[in-house]
C-alpha cells in the first residue's frame, strides 16, 4: 500500500505477466497517483506470490483481482472513487474488470494490443478489451513496444513515449500519468 493522508481516489495496479510490482512503470504511476492525492494498492497476482512464473489463465486472473479490489473497497478505500489499472497483463485484467467493478476510470501501461509478430492477425487483436472500457482510458506505450500502439480513442488517451514493452524511461510516465490525472480528478 502506498496511502496518503486525506485521499480523493483510490488507485488499484497489477503487474505484467512476468513479473511483479516493482518495475518502473508501476512505481512512476504509483508516485504520480500520491503526489495527486490518490491512495495506490499495488496488487500482486496469486501465481507471483507462490514464486510461479507462469500466469494463470484470464478467469482466474481476473477472480483474484476482483477479490482484492472488492476488498480494499470496504477497506482502505471505502467510499472512494477507485481507479483500476495495472502494466501488460495486469492492463488487461483492469480493462476487463472495470465496469464489474465500479472503475471511474483505468490506466494502462504497455497494453499488450497484440502478441509480438502477430500485429497483422485480426484474431490476436485485444483491442476489443480496451473498446470495452466506457470511462476514461490512459495507455502509456512505447513507442517501439512490439506488442503494437493502440489508436485513440472516444474517452482513451494514448501516450507514446521512448522506448518499448519495458517502459524504463520512468520520468516519461510519471509526466503522462501525471496530466492524465490532473485532467480527470474530478472523481471525487
């Protein structure tokens, strides 16, 4: 948990498939969500926290975060309006959780539009998880990530920044997350 005193909003965020909270992305929203007023749970996937590498299906992802998030709203974020989001498959989760769950709005960072290589396959598209999303949308994605760039679209915000699937460039998405939420702290 990282709380702050007094929050406006609660932001919730999952990892990507291979690893676990501490990637740079995740730590540069996170600081841009307290510096904004927002408390951020940072949520790890039962499969890390038992030391396994290798995700469990979507069902089981998308179950297990309900679970969390249902928990920190009659928790530490009771009564708060709750952000979802998270970076690669954790994106992908929020995305397709967030009207389930009450989400007033998601952050996404490197969506994973499409398997690597497989960009001209119109049946390996994920668009239709982002399409799904009817509050608004950030998605901060490298501008050469191989998991494809996300078009804008109506209430999605699409940042490009240096860099690809990693988003090490940690001031790039601490200043995109940063003017998305100042734009759209009208949550409370």
């Amino acid at each position: 948990m990282r709380p702050v005193e007094g929050p406006t909003a609660g932001l919730i965020l999952g990892h990507g498939a291979a690893g676990g909270v501490g990637t740079a992305d995740l730590t540069a929203a996170a600081e841009a969500a307290n510096d904004a007023g927002i408390s951020v749970a940072l949520v790890e996937q039962p499969y890390v926290v038992a030391g396994r590498k290798s995700p469990a299906p979507a069902r089981q992802l998308d179950t297990a975060w309900t679970t969390v998030v249902e928990r920190l709203r009659g928790g530490e974020f009771d009564g708060l309006p709750i952000v979802l989001g998270g970076r690669s498959a954790g994106a992908r989760v929020a995305c397709r959780t967030a009207a389930e769950l009450g989400a007033v709005a998601v952050l996404c960072l490197a969506f994973p539009v499409h398997p690597p290589g497989k960009g001209d396959d119109p049946t390996k598209s994920r668009l239709d998880e982002l399409d799904a999303v009817d509050v608004p949308v950030l998605v901060v994605q490298g501008d050469s990530d191989s998991f494809g760039m996300p078009p804008e679209g109506p209430g999605r915000t699409v940042v490009a920044v240096a860099g690809n699937h990693s988003l090490k460039d940690a001031d790039a998405v601490r200043d995109a997350v940063s003017a998305w939420l100042a734009e759209h702290l009208t949550w409370s």
